[in-house]
C-alpha cells in the first residue's frame, strides 16, 4: 500500500506575513497618539507635569511635582514614573507619553545619577534621598535643546 502525501501551505509562513501586516498598522496607529513635545528629560531630574483634571463637567489642570525615578517602555506605551513626598508619604505617579491628559512636562532642576531606574530612593529618606544637583542655567537648557532638534531634523533627512 501506497501512503497518500497532501501537500499544505506552510501555516507558519502565513500566520508570519499577517502578523508583519499588523504590527505596520499598529505602528502607524502609534505614530498618530504619540506626543512629541516633551522635553528631553531622564532619570534623576525633577519635574513639574501639568495634568488635565476634570471634575464634572469642568475641566482644569493641576500641577505634579517630583522626581523621575523610572522611564520604560517603547512607542505609545512609553512611561515615566515621578515621585513626591506628600506630608511625609512618598507618592508615585505613572504618566504615559503618549497620554492626552498631560498638559505640559517642565524641567525644574537636573539631577546627576548614575543609575537608570531610581527605585532605591523608596527606601531613604530625609538627607539620604536627595539628589546630587547638576548645575545648569536656563539659557544653557535652552541652546542644547535647540542643539538637540537641530541634529534630530538632520537625522531625518
């Protein structure tokens, strides 16, 4: 007896092409949500986020001061966290970047560290938890920003 062979399409071939299709659309959903106009800030800075808050049918915006003690993800799940001492209770809060309820992300100092995730600050406090400052003028911010977007535009030509 002779065994019968049934040729098939390759599953896998297939299920790999759909799934390239998906993640160009997924990519292009992204490109959309994304809010670009934050500045360049990282781990070890302090921040001032304006967020939207709203309350019935009003709508008004409260500012978030801390520190930024984690940024993670890629494209629109893309997040930070920041961190503030509230009548002596560490509070942390996650933002997303690509969230329209931040109004507005405003560098307050710059922080020198050398790590990238600041998760051992939750356990010291007075003295211990502070940051080693690095000293910059606004003017100063202001010329490597431009610096910075400068280059960026020349990268995408």
């Amino acid at each position: 007896m002779s065994k019968v062979v049934i040729k098939r399409k390759n599953a896998t071939k297939s299920f790999h092409k759909g799934q390239k299709n998906l993640d160009a659309k997924i990519a292009l959903v992204e490109k959309g949500t994304m809010n670009t106009e934050f500045p360049d800030f990282r781990a070890g800075d302090n921040v001032k986020v304006n967020v939207k808050i709203k309350e019935g049918d009003k709508e008004r915006v409260q500012a978030y001061e801390g520190l930024v003690i984690a940024m993670s993800g890629k494209g629109a799940s893309r997040s930070f966290t920041v961190r503030k001492m509230s009548h002596g209770v560490g509070v942390e809060r996650i933002f997303l970047f690509s969230s329209q309820k931040i109004a507005k992300v405003e560098i307050v100092q710059r922080g020198k560290v050398r790590r990238a995730k600041l998760y051992y600050i939750r356990a010291l406090e007075g003295r211990a938890a502070k940051i080693e400052r690095q000293v910059e003028t606004q003017a100063q911010m202001a010329a490597s920003a431009a610096a910075k977007a400068e280059k960026k535009a020349e990268s995408k030509k």
